[in-house]
C-alpha cells in the first residue's frame, strides 16, 4: 500500500489543472493520467484507487510523485518524440491520400480493399505510372 499524503497550494493546484487542459488538448493521454493521479492524491483518494482507476501501476504513481516533487509541473510534461522522418514530400502524401480514398478499382487493380503491394506499386510512380497509367 503506498500511503502518502499530497498537499497542493491553490497555485499549484491551478498550473496542474491548466497542465491537464494543455494535456487533453494535445491528446496526450500518458501525461493526463499523470496530471490526474496527483490531483487525485490531493483530493484524498489511495494510490491503489487512483492506479485502477486510471488504469496506471504504482510505480507509474510513484514516478510521477518523484518527478514532480523534484522538478514540478515541468517534469511531468512529456517529451517531444517526432519519431522517423517521413520519407515522402507533402504533395506525395496528398497525392497517396487522393489515391487511397479514389479505391484500387478506379486506379485499375483488382478487388475493393487495399493492400501492402498496391500501396508500394503507388509509392513508385514510375512503376505505377508505366502499369496502371495516369489517372488524372
């Protein structure tokens, strides 16, 4: 049983709740469980009903104690993880999403559903160009 008392300021206790708005606006749904397991450890509520609630571990709320008695409000905000460069430009991305949504009938291969093949047939324009020909 983790047994802790959290005391927040009305200062405090008003960042977290902008925090929370930030978080849910963002759809970062890790950091708003974080925001909430401390508010609701302010508001008296257990850790393990917090945790089942939010569907969290314990350790994930006593990460989340540390990180913010340590480092405040700032630490509890997740980092930016942009992942892999996309290896397509805008336009190409337009350009797939207008063929993806046009159906692989209309662009001349067989059936009604897409799949990996004629994906990679559209990322190449010169194969998909020289095969089907150009649609527009």
């Amino acid at each position: 049983m983790l047994a802790f008392n959290l005391k927040l300021s009305k200062s405090q206790r008003a960042k977290l709740e902008n925090q929370l708005a930030s978080a849910e606006a963002k759809g970062d749904l890790q950091e708003v469980k974080r925001i909430l397991s401390l508010l609701s450890l302010a508001a008296g509520q257990f850790a393990e009903d917090v945790a089942e609630i939010l569907k969290i571990s314990l350790e994930t709320i006593r990460q989340t104690i540390n990180k913010f008695l340590s480092g405040g409000i700032q630490r509890l905000i997740s980092k930016s993880r942009p992942g892999r460069p996309s290896k397509l430009t805008k336009t190409q991305r337009k350009k797939l999403y207008d063929y993806i949504v046009m159906g692989p009938e209309k662009l001349g291969f067989p059936g009604s559903c897409w799949r990996t093949p004629m994906i990679r047939v559209l990322l190449v324009p010169d194969v998909f160009h020289a095969a089907i020909g150009n649609p527009y």
